[in-house]
C-alpha cells in the first residue's frame, strides 16, 4: 500500500503544467503571471519598459482669466 502512494503521489508531482513565460522577458523585475508581465508603479507596457510619469515630462504652460 504504501508503494502506491507513494506512486501516486510522485505522478501526481510530476503532471504539473509549465507556466507560459513572458516573451520577451519582463523589464524593472517585473514578474510573469499567466504570460503578461504585472508592471510594478509607474512602469507601463508589453514588458515594463515605458516609465508613465515621462508621459508628463515636457514645459507646460497656464493662464488664468477671472473674467
């Protein structure tokens, strides 16, 4: 009995799907769920190679009128 299971157990081990892999691999350690990298804030991205804050980056201007 105890070989059983212990065969069991060694095929049930053994029949674990391999997780798909991020291709190309994720940036800023970013790590791979289910094939799509999970960008860390403020990375954005197929694999977290665009900072989102330089979206903002530039010289702004502003005006007001009370009138």
């Amino acid at each position: 009995m105890r070989k059983l299971v212990w065969s069991v157990v060694v095929w049930l081990a053994a029949c674990e799907r391999p997780r798909p892999a991020c291709n190309p691999p994720c940036n800023q350690g970013a790590p791979c769920v289910a094939g799509a990298c999970q960008c860390p804030l403020p990375y954005e991205g197929l694999t977290c190679e665009t900072d989102a804050r330089d979206k903002f980056v530039g010289t702004w201007e502003g005006r007001r009128d009370c009138g």
